[in-house]
C-alpha cells in the first residue's frame, strides 16, 4: 500500500496519511528477542486520533505498564474493559454483579487464555461446566441457568469491544450455543398464607415495610429509599424517586435513580386487611 505525508516527532511515532483518506501510525512498544524495535501499527480516521492512541501506548510503555495485544490475556483485557467500558456504562449495582461473575467464574476458567487465541470451544467447555458448578451464596444447588445467560452477556460485551479495539478480528462467542434460560414455576403465597404471614409478623419491627410492599408492590430497593415527602395521604400514592442499591460490598450501600428513571412513578397504594 502507497503511503504519503509528512512525519510527527518529538517521540510520537510515526504517522502517515493513506491513500483511502485515513491515518496510520507506528510506535515502538519494545524490543525483539534479537534486540530489534517492536513496533505496532495504530489506525485512526484523524491524524489527531492516530496521535492520541500513540501518545496513550507511549505513557504505558514509558510506566511500565503497557501490554502487547499479542501477549494479551483474557484476565487483562476484561480488567479493563470492566473499569473503561463497563462500569462508565452500567449501574453500579449491575457493575458490582458483573464484577462478581468476573472474578469468581470467568477469571479462573478462561483468564489465562491469550485473547487472540480464545476459540468457540474453550467458551462452550466453558458454560458447559458452569451448569454443574455450585452457587456463590452458599445456598444448595448449582448455578442458575439465569446466571449462566447474564455470564454470557458479559463475555459477549467484553469480546465485542476487544473487536472494536481491534484487538481481536471476530467475536468467538457468536460462535457458541448461547445458554438458554430454564423455566420455573413461580410459588407465590395464596390469600389464606399471607394472612397467616402478617399475623405472625406483627410483632416484629419491620412489620409496616412487609405491609407496604405487600400494598404496593415495591422492589425492595425502592422500598428502603422512601421518604416521608415520598407518601401522598389525599391520593393514597407513592412517588418512587430513588432506589437503595448495596454496591462493592455488604457494608456499602448507595442511594440512584430507579430503573424507570426518566421520571419519578407513582404507585397507587392498595387497601390490605388490617389483621
């Protein structure tokens, strides 16, 4: 391929202009077994892009930190891409589970594959083990096919921009049998049982909360978040305007928007037996 225009210095590679109208540019990432300059090719529609990303392979390599794509493993790329990608776009309740699923399931099986080495095969040994692998909560029985579908979710996601980074050519997981959820059937109590429910919890402190969620049909998120401002008495509403959400860990809790958060939604209060 033809290449032309001009050269940048000052320690910032090489970028050139090509024929197609875009950039390309070369930065020395290290050395070679036999002690010659490893380079790699940066590609961008600007030559203020190209210059950029050398810059960011530039400050990485000069801290010691800088990872060939190459030599890249599963456990490095999804460490990123949990912090650059994931958590700037999810919830921090859904980053905290996507954490989770990370460090406990996808780490130990898959991280120490070479990211340009993943095959379909690996990632279907993969959820094909996960069906008989324990729970992480400690309750008996194995792993939920739902968790198996939100593991595949992120894998997905995460091989998805290592694509777009051109860090990989395809995605591996479009290759697999994507898990399928198993369906089970709901037990909700009968009329006779949640009276008999709200009897026996009359005497305990939260015994209001059971009855307003019961009323209400709140998450229990939402339930913990309200406020006394939130309670309308006139029109027997509730105003669900923020959500009480644990994050990081058990002692760690924070206060975000709703799912529905485009506005506060009101919730009519239904009338409960008085027992």
């Amino acid at each position: 391929m033809r290449w032309y225009g001009r050269r940048r210095g000052n320690n910032e590679g090489s970028i050139y202009k090509r024929k197609d109208g875009t950039y390309s540019g070369q930065v020395t990432i290290g050395r070679n077994s036999d002690g010659k300059p490893k380079r790699k090719t940066i590609y961008g529609k600007t030559r203020k892009e190209v210059s950029g990303k050398i810059a960011e392979i530039l400050t990485e390599v000069n801290k010691g930190m800088f990872i060939d794509p190459s030599n890249m493993l599963i456990k490095d790329w999804i460490k990123i891409w949990s912090e650059q990608y994931s958590k700037k776009k999810n919830r921090p309740s859904t980053w905290r589970g996507y954490e989770t699923f990370i460090r406990n399931r996808i780490i130990p099986k898959l991280g120490e594959i070479r990211l340009s080495k993943l095959e379909p095969y690996h990632i279907q040994q993969f959820y094909n083990e996960l069906k008989t692998e324990p729970r992480l909560d400690g309750k008996e029985g194995t792993i939920s096919s739902s968790s198996i579908i939100k593991i595949h979710a992120i894998l997905h996601k995460c091989l998805m921009d290592a694509r777009r980074n051109k860090l990989i050519s395809w995605n591996p997981s479009d290759e697999t049998d994507r898990p399928h959820k198993e369906i089970q059937e709901t037990k909700i109590l009968s009329n006779d049982q949640m009276d008999i429910f709200l009897e026996e919890i009359k005497k305990y402190r939260f015994y209001a909360g059971y009855l307003l969620s019961i009323g209400s049909g709140l998450r229990p998120g939402e339930a913990l978040a309200l406020k006394w401002s939130n309670l309308n008495l006139k029109d027997k509403t509730i105003s669900i305007e923020e959500t009480l959400t644990r994050v990081l860990n058990d002692e760690q809790y924070l206060m975000q928007l709703p799912k529905q958060k485009l506005s506060p939604r009101k919730q009519k209060l239904k009338k409960v037996k008085e027992h």
